[in-house]
C-alpha cells in the first residue's frame, strides 16, 4: 500500500450517496443514526458525488454543516441543479450557475470538482450555447466537469469539437461507464424508474482531472473485468498527473461502498500509488471486542 499525503492527493474514491439506510450493519455500524451518516462515510471513503444539489440547493448553513462533518482530505463533487442543466439552453442560466458556485465554495477545502449534467435532449445543435455557458464559468479558479448524453456527442466531428472546448478551458470530462448493467444477462434496472443511459465510454482525459462514474452491477462477477481494465486507465493517468475522481454507483446502492473497496484493493494489488482508504483503518466490532 502506498503512503501518499493527502495533500499530493491525486485520486479519490467513493459513491454516489451518503444518506442510504440500507448500509446499517454493513457500511455502517448497525445503530448509526442517520444525522450521523455523512461523517461516518467521510471516516471510510474520500470523496462523495452530491447528486443531493441536483434537486435543490443547500443553503450556507447546511454547505457549512457538511464541511464541518467531514474528515481532512475529504471532496465533495456536487452537481449543478436541474434548474440549471434541464430547462433549456444553458446562457440563460449563467447567473443561476455562478450562484450555485459561489453557494459552494462554503465547503472551502473539502470543495471537489463541480459537474453539469446535461440531459439526453441537449445535442451538438446548441454547441455555441454550450460555448458561451462554460465561458462565462470560472474555470481557472474552480475544478468543473461537464458529462453529456445525447449520442451525437459521442460522433464525429462533435466528441473532436467538445474534447477541444474543454480542454482549452480546462473543464474535465466526465466518463459514465455503463458497461456492467448493459453487456450482462442480468439487467439489474428491469424495475428502476430511472434507467442510466446506454452511451459510449470514450477514456478520455481534459483539463488533467477526470471524473468516473462506474455504474456497477449488484452481482461483482460483473463488475471485475471492467474494474480490471480502469486500474490500467488509472495507473497510467495518475503517472500523468491526472487528478481523478471515482465514483460507483449501483440500481442497488447496497453493494456500492463494497465495490468501491473492491477496486481499491485491485488498484493496491497492481501497486498503482494511491493513498490508503481509511475504511481500512477502523476496527470492527468483534475485532475491539476481542482487546479487552
């Protein structure tokens, strides 16, 4: 395992959630109340993705709150509201933008980076919408991402068009990998109101950061060979200086926090140099029992 300072961090790792009842007894200790959940998540993973922010935004109080809940070293990487991402055109929303930005900046040190999704009806048509709304970001003074879903995106000379916007502002690219859900026998989302687009995983690498979203599948059998296949992309873009941050998510979220140790231990196993989990530090029960 490498000891890496947490002030030369490079890459982080957690999930998609913090606030998921059903990691009692397994991610959390069993009577964890869950006021008490966000600092115990931040005792075990290092970073967290607030998909909370997409449907409303914390006031200063609650911004505050989370940074003071939280262990040192510890991101967050919060997602611009859909009022923002999911109206429309983006320019009109520019203010809207800068204001959730500004909201953010209370988390001060524990301030990831700050992600727009945009929807699947967002096309290259409005690239020049695109355009003016990334500009007008502070992107030199704030880590952004921006993850796409319309299928042009992913097609030339579109996906050439967009890498090129991004890097020249050096905004990072979000990579959604859905492979484990989709080239399986089990689709775990048969049920699932809100299916994960089907898009291609285009590995590439803008603004020296990345933010993965591994989309997992409950049964691990189908997680491995990808996970496999990102501890190559990860050593190599750590060795590049590329800051990354990944996430796993899951149509089940109690397996999430599992397979997010699993990859840390493939990635420890591969002798990548990342820093240690801090999950890996706490004793369990039966363990604190057995020194008394």
């Amino acid at each position: 395992m490498s000891n890496v300072p947490a002030s030369s961090r490079n890459f982080y790792l957690g999930c998609a959630v913090w606030s998921y009842k059903g990691w009692l007894g397994e991610f959390y200790p069993l009577k964890s109340r869950p006021q008490d959940f966000l600092q115990l998540y931040s005792q075990r993973l290092t970073a967290v993705e607030g998909n909370t922010t997409f449907y409303a935004v914390p006031n200063q109080s609650i911004v505050a709150r989370w940074a003071a809940e939280t262990s040192p070293g510890f991101k967050f990487c919060p997602k611009f509201p859909k009022t923002v991402t999911h109206g429309g055109l983006l320019e009109p929303k520019i203010p809207e933008a800068l204001s959730f930005i500004e909201r953010i900046q209370g988390l001060e040190d524990r301030a990831g980076i700050i992600f727009a999704q945009l929807p699947p009806s967002y096309s290259p048509q409005s690239l020049k919408d695109l355009q003016e709304f990334l500009a007008a970001l502070p992107a030199k003074e704030v880590d952004l991402a921006l993850e796409v879903r319309h299928l042009d995106w992913f097609k030339s000379p579109y996906c050439e068009q967009l890498r090129d916007l991004l890097d020249e502002l050096g905004i990072a690219t979000v990579l959604l990998d859905t492979r484990p859900i989709y080239n399986c026998p089990d689709d775990p989302q048969l049920n699932s109101e809100r299916r994960k687009p089907q898009v291609p995983l285009q590995p590439i690498v803008t603004g020296k950061r990345s933010l993965i979203r591994f989309i997992s599948h409950p049964q691990s059998q189908y997680n491995e060979a990808y996970l496999s296949e990102w501890v190559d992309r990860v050593r190599e873009w750590l060795a590049e200086g590329v800051q990354l941050y990944f996430f796993v998510h899951c149509p089940q979220e109690a397996r999430s926090p599992h397979t997010a140790r699993t990859f840390q231990k493939f990635l420890e196993q591969k002798g990548v140099p990342i820093p240690p989990l801090p999950w890996d530090n706490i004793v369990p029960p039966s363990q604190q029992l057995s020194l008394f």
